[in-house]
C-alpha cells in the first residue's frame, strides 16, 4: 500500500477508536481520556502531515510516566478500573507505532476488545446500542484499512453484522451459563444505588428520598400485594444515643420462626448494597446465593455490587412470632438520658392504654390527631430532639415519627425497635412488575408483644400521612411530583407513559439479557424441548438446530450474490438485452462499439444505455481505486434496463 493510499485509509481506524473508548469518560480519570483522545489526534496530524513518529526512546519514559499517573489515581493496574485504564493507555500509545498496514490491522483488533469494555461498569440497552454503533464502525474501518472506499463501505459493514446475528443469538442461548449473570465481575466496593446509610438520624431519609434512581425491580408470581402491604426490609437499628438510630447486633440471637398470613413469590432484579438486600415483609427463604440472619434480614454470602436476580418467597402481615429472652427485652426497652416530657407523654398513654396493643392505638391517634405535618423539610431539633419534635415543631418525615414511636414505646416498657428499607413502588403495567426507587425509602416500627410473643409491625406515618402508603411518595408530597420540583405539578400523561414503556423495556432486558443465568437458560431449554437440564446432549442439539437455522440467512444471501463481479454481470445483461431487442452484440466489442450497435433503439431506451455505458467507463477505466458501492448500483440499473 502506497503511503497516500495508507493515510486515506487510516483514519477511519482513529475515528473508530475515539468513539468506542468515549463511554469510559463516566468511569475512568479525566485525564486518562484527555490523553486518549489527545494521542488519536496527534497520530492523525502525524498521518496527514506526512511527519516522522515519534522514537521508541521518547515513548517508553512518557508511557512509564503514564503508568505512574494511573497508579496514584486509582491505586491499582488490575481488576476492572485498573485493566481497563490500561488497556486504553496502552492502546493511546500504540497508535505512534502504526508504521505498516499490519501495526494498522493490530491496532484495529485492539478496538474491538476495547468495544466491549464499557459493558463491564453498565449493561443497560443504551450501553449495548453504544457497542453495536462501535461494532459498525470498527467493521467499517476494517472494509476501508482492506482497500474500499470509505463512503461505500457502511452498506458492506452494516451487512456483515447482520448476517453474524443469528450466530450471536444461537451462541447465546445455547453455550452454558454460569450461575452468576452474565458480565457478572468482582469489583471494587462501591457505594450502591439505595444510599441507605448504616444509621437513621433526622434528615437522613429525607435527604434519599429527593433521589428517584431505581433500587430495584420486583415480578410477583400470581396477584401482587396491595401497594400499602409492600415493606421492603433491609436494616434493624436497635440502639438509641439521643439523636441517631444505629445498630450494635442486638437481635443475632433472636431465632426466626415461621410467620401467619398469606405467602406470595418474586424475584428481585437489583445491584445489593454492601450485601444487603431488600425482603418484603418476612422472607421465608433465602435466595441462592444469599442467607437469612436473626430478625428477617436477608444478605448475600458474599458481598458484590453487580447486577443479580433473586426469586423469594415471604408471608404479609406485618408480624411474626419470636421468642425474645429478658435480656433482649432489656436491651429493646434501653433509652439514653433525656427527653423528660416525652417520657410523661409515654406513661400517660400507658395508663390509658392497659395493653401493650393497645398503647400502639393510643400513640398512633396521638400523632393523627395531635396537629402533625408531613413535609421533607422541618425545622432542625437540638439536643432533646424527641421532645422538641412532639410538643413544639410537629413536623417531620418518616424518620422523625419513627423515631419518636419507637421512644415512646421504649419508654413505655415496650421492646422496640426501627425497621429501614423501602415502602411500596410504582406499577408498570407493560411489563408487569414493580420498580422501586430511592425515594420510595421508609422507616417503620416494630414492637414486642408479650402475650402472643411476637413482633407488630406499627407505621406512624400512615396516622398522619395515610396517602403515602396508598399512593406512595411521590403523590404524597408535592415536592417529588415533578423532576424540576414544581409544586403539586404531576408529570403529563405521555411523558408517564413513556417512562413506563422505556421501564419495561429495560426491565426485559435486564431480566434476559443481563440476567440470563443457569437457571433462565435451564428454563429456556425445557420450554425448547432440548432437555430438563443443561448438559453435554442438550447443549450439542441446541447448536446443531440452532446452527441450521442461522446459517439459512446465509444461503439465502449467497444465493442472491452474482456469479460475476458486478462490472462483468451487468455487462452481460446489458448484452442479452440487445439481444432480446435483436442487436447483435458481441463479446468483442468494446463499449464505444456497442454505443454504435445501439443506434436503431428507442430514444429514451437508448439515452438510458448511454448513461448505462458512461459510467461502466469511468468505473471500469478511469478509477484506479475500486468503488463497490457505486459498482453495485450499477448492476442494479443495469438489471432495471434490462
């Protein structure tokens, strides 16, 4: 290839290359795509000036510096980050050695190990489109780096891509699954999706719930719960130090025993939060891959931050049996120092109330009845935040009246306790299941009931704010009722629908495609009648069938090929057509000769073999470099003529 023809064939290499790394901007340093793209554009200088690259001298310290630069910012060259860093700056690099057309053809390979890397930090269908448009200009460059024009070489690529298709989705189906999803990968810990925090002070939910990223997405088997029975459990926070609620493990010891009430299925499609996942109500199972610790918590035997579907079974009611020893009873009736009128206000109602119950009865209506307000946004409490909350601000989220319940109760002589996790979600009724967000975040009560020994569930934010559970928060609170903030202002009907419609999808493709595990695949075969197992047999006859059928759009493609090249057919046909309208037309004359043998035709017909003939001259002779785009086209017209 002559250095001319090399430059006009090379950059498209470049462009390639630049788009497909851009989606690593959102995960990688700044600087290290600022480089990235800096080097293309140097090397591309380089190929259009005709300039000298640079020595191996001066490239080995700069990419040694580079290295360094990468080690202090992300602390590591391996794992996801650390190798995909490195990868992109060793590719940068690369690019000022491409001195032959096989350093050029190296390079481009390296673009597609490059493609698939943004789907290890996001597998959404907007990241998998991303890799199809790179997949399609990476086999573009390939066609051009191979000698085609660059404008006449989308078509060819495009259909390269399409006739590998069925070959994917057969390899897909069909090769063994692990039990883990698919791009499942061990990465570094990351703060996740929920935000829930390891405490609950005032403030701390509400905060989150301005948030309406997904947490996850729930499909029941069979009718699905009301929305104002779905609790979604995550944490147990069992200590009070006067302003926060955290946990110290006060309820390990407490055995979990089978709940009363109706028991329903679901999956749940979710990135875990520090291994903690969400359990509605009281799970009665775990999950593979994951166990259930004391008080209905569910956690992942190991801790990874990667996208992953569990199937659960739990019962509704809102209370479970458990036995609980006098020293846990002790430990759920501990209070710090303080809060004296809020202590009076826990022994009045305990009078009235005679039952522990009962005093749950009495406290609800005290909060519904005693001019309290719902809103994301009260006045700070100080030191005697209990106190200051009850008698003199009355307004607060769902963290304020929890808090407060569970002292009030504790000072009562109830064991108590704050339960964090989710409340409720929003329906989509195209794909029929349920996502939860960040601001769908909750914190209830649950009270120890001597008689029946076992724990109640107690809302105190349904006494005072009973559209939040029927309506969830997004309808409760004119704040979250827009994304820009306006008050009371809903989302029109067709923005909603299409959030629905993009949900939906999303959902499905998270459920099989980047979830397709063992056990999706394992469905998969038996509703394809290739086994009720995955194994050696049923894999060998899902390729064998599946294999048969994508190879069909091959031989149909094939078969539509020309026997010829595109100049030689339609050449031919252009001759059989004068011959149909009795010109004769030798093999030997050239096309000039043929233009004169056509005299006699129509005028119309014979403006059209002109045009026909003029361009098989400037495609045939003319052109030093062959277009087969415009080459095709031409047999078309030349078929149409004839």
């Amino acid at each position: 290839m002559t250095p001319d023809a090399e430059r006009g064939r090379s950059w498209p290499v470049l462009l390639a290359l630049g788009w497909t790394a851009l989606p690593l901007a959102w995960y990688l340093p700044w600087w290290l795509l600022a480089l990235f793209v800096a080097a293309l554009a140097g090397r591309a200088r380089l190929e259009h000036g005709g300039g000298r690259l640079p020595s191996r001298w001066l490239l080995l310290p700069t990419l040694l510096a580079a290295i360094a630069m990468l080690w202090l910012s992300l602390q590591t060259l391996v794992g996801r980050e650390g190798g995909v860093a490195l990868l992109v700056l060793l590719i940068a690099f690369k690019a000022f050695e491409t001195a032959s057309l096989r350093d050029w053809r190296v390079l481009l390979a390296l673009g597609f190990f490059l493609a698939a890397m943004p789907l290890l930090f996001d597998q959404s269908p907007l990241m998998a489109a991303w890799l199809v448009a790179s997949l399609l200009l990476l086999t573009w460059a390939t066609a051009v780096l191979a000698g085609a024009l660059p404008r006449g070489s989308w078509r060819s690529a495009a259909q390269a891509l399409l006739l590998s298709l069925p070959m994917m989705l057969v390899l897909f189906v069909v090769m063994p699954r692990l039990p883990e999803p698919l791009w499942s990968m061990p990465g570094q810990e990351r703060a996740a999706a929920s935000g829930l925090g390891e405490d609950m002070a005032p403030g701390s939910i509400s905060q989150l719930i301005l948030n309406r990223e997904p947490a996850f997405s729930v499909a029941f088997t069979g009718a699905p719960p009301a929305q104002d029975q779905l609790y979604w459990r995550v944490m147990l926070l069992d200590d009070f130090d006067g302003q926060r609620w955290i946990n110290v493990g006060g309820q390990r010891g407490e055995p979990l025993q089978q709940a009363e009430g109706r028991q329903v299925a679901y999956s749940m499609t979710l990135k875990p939060d520090k291994g903690r996942l969400p359990a509605l109500d009281l799970p009665q199972r775990a999950a593979q891959g994951s166990h259930l610790e004391a008080g209905g918590l569910l956690r992942q035997d190991e801790k990874q931050d990667e996208l992953a579907r569990y199937a659960l079974a739990s019962r509704l009611g809102g209370r479970y049996p458990s036995p609980l020893s006098a020293a846990g009873q002790a430990f759920y009736r501990r209070l710090p120092p303080g809060n004296p009128r809020s202590r009076a206000l826990a022994a009045r109602l305990a009078r009235q109330a005679g039952s522990e119950q009962a005093f749950a009865g009495e406290a609800l209506q005290y909060l519904r009845l005693g001019g309290f307000s719902y809103t994301l946004k009260p006045p700070l409490l100080g030191q005697q935040a209990v106190d200051q909350f009850l008698f003199d601000s009355r307004q607060g989220f769902c963290e304020h009246y929890a808090s407060a319940f569970a002292f009030l109760a504790r000072a009562a002589g109830i064991p108590a306790r704050v339960v964090v996790g989710y409340q409720g979600g929003e329906y989509n009724p195209i794909g029929r299941f349920w996502q939860v967000r960040s601001s769908d975040a909750h914190a209830w009560v649950e009270i120890w009931l001597s008689g029946p020994r076992q724990w109640l569930r107690v809302d105190p934010t349904a006494a005072v704010a009973p559209g939040r559970l029927e309506q969830a928060a997004e309808q409760a609170l004119p704040a979250l009722r827009s994304d820009g903030g306006a008050a009371g202002v809903l989302p029109p009907q067709w923005l909603r629908r299409w959030r629905q419609q993009w949900t939906a999808a999303n959902f499905a493709w998270q459920q099989w495609v980047v979830g397709y595990d063992a056990s999706r695949q394992q469905g998969v075969f038996q509703r394809l009648g290739l086994g009720t197992r995955v194994d050696g047999g049923s894999v060998v006859r899902g390729l064998l069938i599946g294999m048969l059928l994508a190879v069909l759009p091959l031989m149909l493609w094939w078969r539509r090929r020309p026997a010829q090249a595109p100049m030689a057919a339609g050449w031919e046909l252009i001759r059989q057509g004068l011959a149909k309208r009795s010109i004769a037309a030798g093999p030997a004359l050239g096309p000039l000769e043929l233009l004169k043998a056509a005299r006699g035709l129509p005028r119309d017909d014979y403006r059209r073999l002109k045009r026909l003939v003029n361009e098989y001259i400037e495609l045939r002779y003319r052109r030093q470099v062959a277009d087969a785009g415009r080459e095709r086209r031409w047999l078309r017209q030349a078929r149409r003529w004839k």
